[in-house]
C-alpha cells in the first residue's frame, strides 16, 4: 500500500516538483543558489532525461546527441532574430527542427546497431560541426556564433510596435526577463514537464517495448515488432529533448556557437547518464546536476587559488599539492571529470542510482528492483 | 494426439517445397518437400546437423533459402520480414531459449500478449502499463499454465533453462499462433521436466493446436507427433505415422539405430 503510493505518478511529480522548484533554496548550503548555475541544472537535465529515453531504454548509444543541442540553439537565435523575443516560438521551433534533424540522422544511423551505430551519430554530428563552421557560415555565422543585431526584423515584434532603441533587445517569456531567477523558474518548470513525459514513456507499453527491444532485439522481431520503427520514435523523441535544451540554453543567453555540437559536448550527456544510472528515472538528471556542479567548482580554479586554500600546509607541501591539483582544475576539469567518471563506473556501474539503491538495502528498505523502475503491478 | 489425420478434408497449412539451403559448400538442405496439415502434431527427427534448425529458419524468415517455396495458408512467406510472418500465424519457439532476460516473466509474457494486439508497431507513451489489466491477466494466467506464476515478478534471466524453455512456451502459446513450430522444446531438460513439458504440449489449447517439433528425445516423439519427418544430412527421407517410420528400414538404417530398437 505505502509502497504502491509511493510509486504513484500524481505523488512522485508532486516531489519531483517540490525538489525542483525549491532548488534555490536547498541548493543554498553547497553554494549553487544562484540563476546561471540552477539554469544549467535545468536545461542539462533536460538533456540527459531526453538522452535516457534512447540510451536508458534501447541501449543504443548515440554519440552525437550535441548535435541537435546546437541545432536547438541555431533556431532558436534565429526565431528571435526572424520573429521575436519571446522565448515560446523560440523553443517550440527549436523543438521541431531539432525532431526532424534527428528523423532523418536517426532514419540513418538505425540501419545499424552497436558500436557502427555510435560511430555514424558521431560521424553526423562531427559533420554538423564542420559544416556549421565552413559552408554554413551564413546560417551558423561561423566562428563569431549566431547573434542577435539590433536591426534583427523580428517581424512579430514590429507588428505589435516594439522598437528596440539602444542596446540589444532581451528573450523574454510575454514581457518577463528570461535572466535570473525568472530564467530558472521557466527552465525548471519546463524541466518539470519533461520529466513528466519521461515518466509517462518508461511507464508505459511502449516504454516496456523499448526496454525488451535492448533485452533481445531479435527475439522482439520473431514476437512480430517491427523495431525500427520503435528505435527511431525514440531516437527522435530524445533528438527533441535535446533541441528543447539547446533553445533553452539560446532563451537564457541569446548565442549560438558551433562548439555547442562538438563530440565532446556529446560525450558530456553520456557521462551524465551513466554517471547518474542509465535507464532509471531520475539518474541522468542527478548526473548532470552533478557534473554541472563540479564544473562549475573546479573549472573556476586556478593557481593562485590553490595555493590559497592548501595555505595550512607546510610550504614545501603545499608546493608539491598545488602542482599536482594544478593540471585538474581550470582547463584540466576534464581530467577531473574522466577520473570521477572511472571511479564511478568501476566502483558504480550502476551509476549515483546504485549507490542510492545500496545505501536504501544497508537500511533495510531496499526494494527488489523490478524492470521498469516503479512500475505498479 | 488429434483426430486430424483420420479427417480426409484436412487442408494443407504449411507447404515446404523443393527448399534448398547452402552455407559456402555445405548443402544444408536438399529439395526438401514438406506439408504441414492442419491439426497435425509433426516431429521433425534426425540426428546433429542435419539441418532441422535451419528448416525452420528458412520458415520464419530468418534465413532465405536458395531456392523452392514456403507457403503458409496460402501466402508465400519467403522475403518477408520476420514480424510479418508472425502476424500472419506462424510462431516460433527457439532451440536456445529466446527470451528477455532483464526483463520478469510477467513482462516477458505481455510483450508477445502486446504484439498480438499492438500489431507491428503502436506509438502509445501515454498509455500506462498499471492499466494493462486485460493482458496482464492473460499473462498470468498463461504463467500458471505452465506452473511459473509463482515467480512472475523475477528476472527471466534468473531461472533454471528449463524454466526458461517453459516460459519461451508461455510466450508462443499467448500469441495463439495458428502454427507453433518448437526447435527441441525438452533439451537439456531432466526426465521429469521433459514429461511434464510433454503432458504440456498434449493437452488443453497446446495439445490442440498444430504444431511442428524437432526433437530428438525418441520418447518425446513417439509420445506426441501425429506423423514424423525423419531429416538426414539435409534430405527428409521418409515422412509417416510413428509405426511406419518405427518400422522403415531407410530410417533404422539412417538415423534410429539402435535406439529404435529400445523404445
Ligand atoms: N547460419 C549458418 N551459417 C553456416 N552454417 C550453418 C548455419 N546454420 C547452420 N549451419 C550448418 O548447417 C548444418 C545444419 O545445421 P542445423 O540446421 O542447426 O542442424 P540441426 O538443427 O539439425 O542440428 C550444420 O552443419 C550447421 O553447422
Ligand atoms: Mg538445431
């Protein structure tokens, strides 16, 4: 009974909505309280919930996820130069063109399976990059990024006679600011959505029917499904999740460069699923608040600040520390990252989700896992 | 067994003819010719390799044979797709269980439950699996059948082969296929289980139904199969009741040896 309530979809959105929303005030203690950091909680974690829909359920792991984050972005930027300011077009095109960006890589790259599949979503993404840097330069503005102009048309502007006198205009949600807590707030109610719709996919046939397509894809054929099909609804749909989160990312600060679509970009949201528990609800969320955290701490580092906080140590001590932390923070985060990750995976493979799940057994209430997380029997 | 042999108005369900097979130099199957009748309980017998599997592949459209024709209630099932060939009746159950095995015996059971109703593909993200009641019950229901119920919320991967083997079972018989062909449903399985698997097979909607089996447990055969196809390197060399091939010299000689002689 208490179980059955606490798996309840109306109860775990009202939590998960709680949780969210009343981030700027838990995350107060770890020092993330404030809008540019809680945004990228949000967006990222939008991403990564998309990402799980395809890697989480099918087991197909594309490497060029970024790519229709950058995608995202690109329409988005130019929503508000074409149309408007207000983000709501922004996101709903950034949505759609990003969908049928991945309709037609995934059509492709689902030919195959495995490690030929990673390799061609690598490839497409790798060529939407260059391409976004070379040849496209009219759309993608190249090197510089897409940005706005003050003599932008924005004709659904216009139409309702707002001029844009000094200075850029600014994304707004019908009037209000998208910078700040505001921005959060939109991010995070969106992100509230999203998971919603996750939640609904993983506990749904269809959701179960991806989950056996990863189990035995063959076995799924001689059951009489047509798998394509199911692999490319899911790749599409997690193809729109990420457009979601790069027109976000462009509502929040209106630019859109091509290193948005690098394979490192697409690598960041694997290591956010993993690290967080591939397949389980929340997990790829939880990895990309982690990851973005982190970032966020030590790419801020530097030398001089080392050396400040190993100050208690004798000095020849302190020396050796802060030259071998040096390479791990600022531009090195990324070693940081690739250790935590390896330290996750081997200890974790099941990701923050597995840890949740021992200390949940250490106490007594572990549950046994059932397929579909919290599906109600 | 059925009466369907002893009806003269039975019709052909599945006819196999002039299939041929090669893998590189190896002549897997030789103009085999082979009709399925309805209501029929067929074995297919013969010893390692003589390519009993890959019959049934080239039925279900798993491999394409090189040339002859696979008709299956009057349609050519030859290069058509897996999944079509199964919304078109024929079912089959593999000679290594084919299952899911992450997924608990429940699931594994719904999901063939979802395709007979689901079709090929069905885009329904909004629907939730809580209010699948209909076919969960259905799923229980055939979970009991072959006495797995009590484990339903287990891994599949988890349990004995020849649990495994009985819920691949579960799995076909919930598609109420109009063919179920059985790639050795008892190997590796314990005397005990391999009669209870029998008594399965015999009775209630599985007895009914037509079926093809390879097997090469002769006990199993005997006690089953309406009629039996004796395949040896690639060639069916006699087709007949039980007591006609019992007593066929070419298949004593061929295949049954002296194990013929014990049973
Ligand atoms: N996909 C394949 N590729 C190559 N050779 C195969 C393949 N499938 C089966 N064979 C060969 O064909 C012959 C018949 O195999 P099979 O049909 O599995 O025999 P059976 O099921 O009667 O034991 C064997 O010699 C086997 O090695
Ligand atoms: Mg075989």
């Amino acid at each position: 009974m208490m179980k059955n309530l606490i798996k309840s979809n109306t109860v775990i959105m009202l939590i998960f909505a709680a949780v969210v929303l009343t981030a700027p005030i838990w995350t107060a203690p770890i020092g993330a309280n404030y809008p540019d950091l809680l945004q990228k909680f949000a967006i990222f974690g939008i991403f990564a919930v998309g990402y799980n829909i395809l890697f989480g359920l099918t087991g197909y792991l594309s490497f060029g996820h970024a790519a229709f984050l950058g995608i995202g972005s690109y329409t988005a930027v130019w929503s508000f130069k074409l149309l408007t300011m207000n983000v709501v077009p922004a996101i709903i095109l950034a949505v759609i063109v990003a969908g049928i960006f991945a309709l037609l890589i995934g059509f492709l790259s689902l030919r195959r399976s495995g490690i030929y599949f990673s390799i061609l979503t690598l490839a497409f993404a790798q060529m939407a990059y260059s391409l976004a840097y070379s040849v496209l330069t009219p759309i993608t503005n190249g090197e510089t990024g897409l940005q706005l102009e003050q003599q932008d048309p924005r004709v659904i502007d216009s139409m309702f006679g707002v001029v844009v006198k000094d200075g850029l205009p600014s994304t707004n949600l019908f009037g209000t600011l998208m910078s700040g807590y505001s921005g959060f707030y939109v991010a995070a109610a969106i992100l509230i959505v999203a998971f919603y719709i996750s939640l609904k996919i993983f506990r749904s046939p269809f959701g179960m029917k991806l989950l056996a397509i990863k189990s035995n894809q063959t076995r799924m054929k001689y059951t009489g499904f047509n798998t394509r099909p199911y692999l490319l609804t899911a790749f599409v749909i997690s193809g729109m999740y990420a457009g979601l989160a790069g027109g976000l990312l462009a509502s929040i600060d209106p630019l859109a460069g091509a290193e948005r679509m690098q394979w490192t970009a697409s690598g960041e949201v694997v290591l956010m699923t993993i690290m967080g528990g591939v397949g389980t609800l929340i997990g790829p969320l939880l990895g990309a608040v982690i990851i973005k955290y982190l970032e966020n701490i030590f790419s801020a580092l530097n030398k001089s600040e080392l050396t400040e906080i190993f100050n208690y140590m004798p000095e020849w001590l302190q020396t050796i520390v802060v030259n071998v932390t040096n390479p791990f923070v600022g531009e090195g985060w990324h070693l940081t990252l690739g250790a935590l990750f390896m330290l996750i995976v081997i200890f974790l493979p099941g990701g923050v989700m597995e840890g949740v799940d021992k200390i949940k057994g250490l106490f007594g209430f572990g549950k046994k896992k059932s397929t579909i997380e919290g599906e109600a029997k | 067994m059925s009466e369907a042999m002893t009806n003269t108005a039975s019709k052909t369900m599945l006819e196999i003819k002039g299939v041929n097979k090669t893998f590189g130099g190896l002549h897997a199957l030789s103009d085999v010719n082979l009709q399925i009748v309805e209501g029929e309980t067929h074995a297919i017998i013969g010893p390692n390799g003589a390519g009993k599997s890959t019959l049934l592949n080239c039925c279900i459209g798993k491999l394409i044979p090189d040339n002859g024709s696979v008709t299956f209630n009057g349609r050519n099932m030859i290069g058509m797709a897996p999944h079509d060939i199964n919304h078109a009746g024929m079912v089959r159950v593999f000679q290594t269980p084919e299952i899911f095995p992450e997924l608990s015996l429940l699931d594994n059971v719904m999901i063939p439950a979802f395709a007979k109703r689901d079709g090929t593909f069905k885009f329904n993200p909004f629907k939730s699996m809580a209010n699948e009641k209909v076919i969960r019950e259905e799923a229980m229901s055939t979970l009991a059948e072959f006495a797995l119920d009590k484990f339903y919320d287990q891994h599949a991967g988890s349990i004995s082969r020849g649990d495994k083997r009985r819920l691949e079972l579960a799995m076909g018989l919930i598609q109420h296929p109009t063919l179920l062909l059985l790639d050795e449903p008892t190997a590796g399985m314990a005397r005990h289980d391999t009669n209870q698997t029998i008594e399965l097979l015999n009775s209630g909607k599985m007895g009914e139904m037509t079926k093809v089996i390879i097997e090469h447990d002769m006990h199993v055969v005997f006690s089953l199969a309406d009629r039996i196809s004796v395949l040896a390197r690639g060639h069916i060399i006699a087709t007949g009741t039980p007591e006609e091939i019992k007593n066929d010299p070419k298949v004593k000689e061929a295949y049954l040896g002296e194990e013929a002689v014990d049973e």
